[in-house]
C-alpha cells in the first residue's frame, strides 16, 4: 500500500486500531515493512502468513467479527481516513521458495519439513531432455 504524504500518523493509528481488532478475534498475524529503496515513498508491504489458500478464505470469513471488534463509529471514522491516508493499494498472492530463501535458524527450526525439503531424485534435466527428443524420433541437433 501507499500512503499520501503527511499521512503516516493515521497510517499508523489505523494499523493499530486493525491489529487490536485481529488480537480480539484471534486473526492471522502479519508483518509490515517500509520500502526505502525500489519503490515510491510512502510505500509500506503487509504481509499476511497463510500456509493455504483456504486459510485466505478462513480469513475472508472472519472480516464481519474484525468490523464488529473495531466498532461502528471507529469504522466511520476509518471510512473517512481511508481515502485521505491511501494514495493506493493492491493485493498480491506470492509463496516462498525454500530453495530460494535465506532464512533465520529460528524461522527453519519452527518448521523444517519445509524449510529443508528432501532433494528430489530422478533424472537429471539433460538426461530427461534426451530421453523425450528420443521419444519422439529426433536426434540430438544444436539450436
């Protein structure tokens, strides 16, 4: 998300009125980052952990109970904030790649059937590559 400039107080104070509201109904956490680099100022990430798409849904279905634990007349307040705070906002679905990743000892303590996944065995690429121009009746060519 991107807040407008001048704007980080109420960023902040809506943050925390939503977390509350999480820790009142036992929502999923999350973590935010602000980009310093890469990306326009006022540019903040939030990042929430689901370990399936169905947790997204769980999540989706809980959203009446956050609205209720915020309240109505934070809500109208948080109505009218929203546009004044938010020059933008998009959602995106991303997964990491244990292979890719460089995590923390604690991070791959907490769950290590997936941050260590057992290499796969099978054919080496090459070797597949071969096995499928053979099987379809060409020979080995350079491109």
């Amino acid at each position: 998300m991107r807040i407008r400039p001048g704007q980080w107080e109420g960023f902040g104070n809506l943050i925390k009125t939503y977390q509350s509201a999480l820790e009142k109904v036992n929502g999923l956490p999350f973590a935010i980052y602000e980009v310093s680099e890469g990306a326009p100022s006022g540019t903040y990430l939030v990042f929430a952990f689901f370990k399936s798409l169905k947790d997204i849904d769980d999540m989706m279905a809980m959203e009446p109970k956050i609205m209720a634990a915020i309240g109505e007349q934070a809500l109208k307040n948080l109505g009218k904030q929203f546009a004044d705070i938010f020059a933008s906002t998009e959602s995106n679905i991303y997964a990491f790649s244990p292979e890719l990743s460089h995590m923390p000892e604690e991070a791959i303590a907490a769950d290590p059937a997936f941050w260590t996944p057992k290499a796969k065995t099978g054919p080496a690429p090459a070797a597949q590559a071969k096995r499928l121009l053979s099987k379809l009746g060409v020979g080995p060519r350079l491109f």
